[in-house]
C-alpha cells in the first residue's frame, strides 16, 4: 500500500467518525428533549432562576441573584478582590 | 489528479524523513486543537442547557434590598404588586442557604410550593404540601449524606435542635444540573428550621400576562416600592449568557501559553526553511521541477499535517466532553464546591464554531508553510543548493 493511500484512509476514517460523531449528537439531543422538557417545567414548578452547578457561594450558586454591589461582595464576572484567592487552594477538608 | 497523489506520495515521504520533528508539530497541534475545541464544546453546551432550561424560571422576581443586601420581603407588597395593570398571580418564594457541618456542603433549601407535580425525574413520591417531616433531595444531597428513600436527614434548626426529616423522593441524576443540592421541605417545617419571621419572604415571584410588559411591569414595581429590585427572565438567561463565556474566559486564559507556545513553534517551522529544505528544493528545480509543483509539495506537506491535527483533535475534544464530562478541566470548573454535579453535557455541538477553528488553524498553518517555500523556489537553483 502506498503512502498517500493510507494517509487518504486515515483522513476519510476520521471524517466518517467526525460525521457520525455529529449525527449521534444531534440523535441524542433529539431523544434528550422529553427530559430537557421536563427539567423546564420543574424550574417553572419550583420557580428555580439558577442552575445547581457551582454551590461554594451565594453569587455562584445564584449567580442571577447576587447582589448588584455592596463592599467585597462578589458578583457574577467581578475580577477577585484579593490576589490570594487566584494563589491559594482550598483547604483540605474541601477537596473531597 | 495523478500528479497531485504522486505529489502527495512524495510529500509524505519528505514529512516521514524528518519524523521525529513533524510527529512533534502534529502531537502539539492536536492537543492546542483538542483543548480549545473542548473548551468551546463545553461552553456552548452548559450555555445551551442553560438558556433552555432557565425558559421555565420566573418572568419577574421581586427582591427586597436593605442596606445594599438582599433581605426579606413583607408579604403586604404582594397586594400592591398584583394592584398594577398586567399583573397575574404573586406568590412568595421561601428559601434560603443551609451551610452542612457534616459534608461541608451547602444545600439550597426551599419550601414546597403549590402544584409541583410527580414527573420521571422523581425517584419516590412527593411529599403532600402540608405533611410535616418529610422532604424531597437533590441526587447530590443524597450522595453527601449516604441516603436512601425513607433513610431520615437531620439538619439543625436555628435554635440548635434537630430537624428530623423523612426522605420521600429523590430527584434522579440525569436532572443534577438544576437539583443537585435542593431540599425540599414544608412550610412549617422551612419557618422551623431558619425561624423566618412571620408575613415574610425570601421573594416573590410575578407573573406578568404580555411578555413585552415585562420590563415595563419590573419598571413600575421599583418605582411603587423603591426598596426592591426587580429581576426579569431575560436578565436570568442573559446573565448566563456572560457567565459561560466568562468561563470559557478563563479557561482559555489558562491555555493561552500553550497556545502560544505552539503559534511561536507553528510560526518557527513554516516561516523559516532548514538548510535541507532549502537544499531540496534547489534539487527539485534543478531536476526540472516547476515553481507551481513545488508550491504544491509544499501545499500538500501543511495540509497533511494540519488536515491530521485538526481532526484527530475535534474528535478527541468531543469524546473528552461528551463521553468524559470534561475531565481534564474538572479542577478548573468545579472550584471549591462540595456538591458538584456529575453530569453528561447534552452534545449541543455549533458547526460555526468548528468552522472558526478551522479557519484560525488549518489555514493560516498551510499558508505559512507555502510563503517562504515559494521564496526559495523562485531563486536561482544553484545559488538555493548552495545556500
């Protein structure tokens, strides 16, 4: 077999995995829209404004319902108050 | 046809005698397109998820702010807010933050509204609105805390006491990223454990019957009540807009030196010709090979390359994504939460975006490689050989 030929194989290879690959994700987000649905009418049930995704802080775990500004309050996109915050990891017992 | 394979076929030959250095430049260039196609994949996904779950949130919030801070709000504004034109049904929202001792976590703790109904996502039965000492839980608080349908979870009230509640129902995985730390609870219950004082609030929720009033509603209340802020659901969902940008932000700021780092060698390996690049080109056109041929070489040694690169790195962005949660940037988006959800992005994949790296990647790579090919090719051979 000669180079450009398997150079050719494995281009089409994965351009036939990259294009199945985008067929299953649009097959999946079809067969994830009953869920999708339901996941909106519970936040319309329990009137929720905010994911449950980051919940060590208010303003994270409501990002929607912080505060607009009261002194070192964060808030959604603010740039951190102390330099230390981008320095220092969490303590030990956190990191479960 | 034949002449570009036979082009191709001697171009592979040329990347495989310097292996060592091409393999390089395909490893860094697949990784640099791996981790900014995740990135974008990840972002666009959580942004997508986001924006069409948060559609069922409240069309207005009504807050009360005090001192700069959110407080509770007296459940006499509900009158006065529901005396304006164009407004429906105000109900009061109870809930509030439980900080867990044991865990370290923080559960969002909310008291059971009317007309919730029992759907798949519900593991168990609902607790009736009035029944005492049960509650609903987020997958997440049942994890923390080992629990079980009918397993009892103790919270302490803000006397100290213990609250003894009865696990009814628990909300399944596949829904972590809106319940994940949600307790449900009774009213009673709810007053018990935080000792809300009585005709109070956390907020209120408004209901406005023409969604182009909604703005124009929010602007009357603040101007009835100047003590409130309200929050309209565009602002929720354009809120999280900018939030997952911002993290997609970060992210990127993150592998912005590698990125560079792969520019500045991309920028080293293409622009400047090796001494045996040179050569070869001069033996070329002393063979009698055209300028265009060895443009083409050229052409087709940058495409190879970056062609190879480019995909192998989307697909591994994709399967790192969708089928691996984004494990490589776990430590970056879960910060310092406890509860943090384990959950399967939806592939919500925009062919724009792939379109854009394509175009900032593959394109400039092969074009740089051919510039300073065709500078060497239109010199006079023998002065190109020898240098």
């Amino acid at each position: 077999m000669k180079r450009y030929q398997i150079f050719i194989s494995i281009f089409l290879f994965e351009i036939i995995v990259l294009v199945f690959l985008l067929f299953s994700a649009s097959a999946q987000v079809a067969k994830g829209k009953k869920e999708m649905l339901s996941l909106k009418d519970l936040c319309s049930e329990l009137s929720l404004t905010d994911l449950s995704v980051w919940t060590e802080a208010r303003y994270t775990r409501n990002p929607s319902q912080a505060d607009w500004f009261s002194p070192f309050q964060d808030f959604p996109s603010s740039v951190e108050h102390f330099p230390a915050g981008s320095l220092i990891e969490p303590p030990m017992r956190r990191k479960r | 046809m034949i002449k570009h394979l036979k082009i191709l076929e001697f171009a592979l030959s040329s990347l495989l005698r310097r292996k060592l250095k091409n393999l390089a430049i395909v490893s860094v260039f697949t990784t640099v397109t791996m981790v900014i196609a995740s990135i974008l994949f990840l972002t666009h996904s959580f942004k997508k998820e986001a924006l069409l779950i948060l559609q069922g949130s409240p069309e207005l919030i009504v807050q009360r702010i005090q001192a700069g801070r959110h407080a509770l709000i007296p459940l006499s504004y509900v009158d006065a807010i529901k005396g304006l034109p164009g407004v429906g049904d105000v109900r009061p929202r109870y809930w509030g933050y439980y900080y867990d001792p044991l865990t370290g976590a923080n559960f969002t703790v909310i008291a059971y509204p009317e007309g919730i109904r029992k759907t798949e996502i519900i593991e168990g039965s609902l607790p009736g609105a009035n029944e005492h000492g049960y509650c609903l839980i987020g997958s997440g608080v049942a994890d923390a805390r080992f629990l079980q349908i009918g397993d009892e979870l103790f919270l302490q009230d803000i006397k100290g006491r213990v609250l003894s509640l009865k696990v009814r129902g628990i909300f399944k995985k596949s829904s972590q990223i809106l319940t994940n730390d949600l307790v449900i609870i009774s009213r009673p219950d709810f007053d018990r454990l935080f000792g809300f004082p009585e005709g109070h609030a956390t907020d209120l929720t408004v209901q406005v019957y023409n969604p182009t009033e909604i703005q124009n509603i929010a602007g009357k209340v603040k101007k009835l009540l100047p003590d409130t802020r309200p929050i309209t659901r565009s602002e929720i969902l354009r809120t999280y807009d900018s939030l997952f940008n911002w993290r997609g932000g970060m992210l990127l700021a993150l592998f912005a030196s590698s990125v560079l780092a792969f520019v500045i060698l991309a920028w080293d390996k293409a622009t400047g010709l090796s001494a045996e690049e040179r050569q070869e080109i001069g033996i070329l056109k002393a063979i009698g090979w055209e300028t265009s041929d060895v443009l083409t070489l050229k052409f087709w040694e940058g495409a190879s390359i970056s062609l190879i690169s480019f995909l192998t790195g989307i697909i591994l962005a994709y399967i790192h994504v969708f089928y691996f949660s984004a494990v490589l940037f776990e430590p970056a988006l879960k910060g310092w939460s406890v509860l943090f959800p384990d959950f399967r992005l939806r592939p919500y994949v925009d062919l724009y975006q792939c379109f854009v790296l394509f175009m900032v990647t593959v394109v400039p790579y092969t074009a740089s490689t051919i510039i300073p090919s065709w500078k060497a090719a239109i010199t006079d051979p023998d002065s190109v050989m020898r240098g």
